[in-house]
C-alpha cells in the first residue's frame, strides 16, 4: 500500500470544500485563485450540448454577479460524498445554493505540490421560485 494514500488527505479536502463554499457564498476571486487550478473548466449541459467554461470565464461571472452574503441569502452548503481513488486524485460531490438556483456540483480534484485544487466542475442546477 502506498503510504501516501493513507495520510489525512480527507481533511485537506474538506478545508478545500470548505474554501469552495465560502468563495462561493462571498463571491471571493482571491480564495477561488487558490483553490481552483489555472487550467480548470467548468461543464453543463442542457440535455442536448455540453457547455465548456474556462475558468477566467468562470472568474468574470462570480466577479459579475452580486454575492449570495450581499444578498443576504441562507447558505445550503453540503458534502455529499468524496471519493479518492488514489494519493493524488479525488472526486468530490456538493450541494450549493444562489436562490433560487440550487446546484449538484461533481468537483475533480488533484493534488498538486501546491496541495489539493479543483481541475473540473460539472454540474447540474435545479431552479426553484
């Protein structure tokens, strides 16, 4: 067994989520900086295409848009589940909300000599008015 598989990864992880969240809850470039890597995309889809969205792009629309604290929204920040499949590879499953859009998001991680980051976003909203 690969010793590095069995260190307190999943903690690391969870700050990282964490720091998702708050990013996400505040509208925090600076804190998604760290932990969404430069190379990073964002996928959805409608059923029909798939959207690819880099991250700068990602980074304009969060940058754009007022923030759910501004906004004085209820945060519905929730780990599903994280699944490591291996030292350096994770997928991580989140709930998140901007009422009144709620979002499954499925984040790929890896780890990096940076530490853990977010190399891919695919998710799904549900709108609820």
């Amino acid at each position: 067994m690969n010793d590095n598989f069995s260190d307190p990864s999943i903690e690391d992880i969870t700050k990282l989520l964490q720091d998702y969240f708050d990013g996400l809850y505040d509208g925090d470039l600076d804190k998604f900086g760290r932990i969404f890597h430069p190379e990073s995309h964002l996928y959805s889809t409608d059923g029909a295409a798939v959207t690819d969205m880099p991250r700068a792009q990602y980074f304009e629309m969060i940058g754009g848009r007022e923030s759910a604290r501004s906004q004085g929204l209820k945060r519905y920040d929730r780990i599903v589940s994280i699944h490591r499949s291996g030292p350096d590879t994770a997928m991580a499953t989140v709930n998140c909300a901007i009422p009144p859009r709620y979002f499954t998001d499925y984040l790929t991680l890896m780890r990096t000599s940076a530490g853990w980051c977010i190399i891919s976003k695919s998710y799904h909203t549900d709108v609820h008015e």
